[in-house]
C-alpha cells in the first residue's frame, strides 16, 4: 500500500522530490484457517527511487541515502 505525502526540497540544491511512503501487506491463515492481511514493515522513497530515512516523527524531514542530502516537506 503507497501514500503520498507530498513535496519536499532540499534547500542546499533546490531539488524538489514527491515522497512516498510504502507499506507492505503481511497477509497470514491462523489456525482455525481464516486467512487475514496486516500492516507490514514501512519505508520511504523520492518518486525518483531514492531511498529516504526519517528523521523526524512528524515526516518533515528525510535523508537522502544514495545522495547526500537532506530535504524537507515544502510549506503550502
């Protein structure tokens, strides 16, 4: 499952990236047999397949990991 979480920019380059935030889908049968899907692990990408880090709880600010960068969610 991808939500989009918006604009961000790096300040230092001007670049701007659309973040997305990805969830995988862990889907399991119990032992009476029913089969149910849950929420999984979830990471962050630039719509350009940058891997990103979090570095806040509020997702405002990520780190670049193939480049080196930092960028920020662009106020409205």
């Amino acid at each position: 499952m991808n939500r989009d979480l918006g604009i961000y920019v790096d300040r230092d380059s001007g670049e701007r990236y659309t973040v997305t935030e990805r969830t995988q889908e862990v889907s399991f049968t119990n032992i009476s047999g029913k089969k149910s899907v849950g929420r999984g692990s979830v990471d962050y990408i630039t719509s350009c397949g940058i891997d990103l880090n979090s570095l806040d709880s509020d997702l405002e600010s990520f780190e670049l990991i193939q480049k080196d960068g930092i960028i920020r969610k662009e106020s409205p």
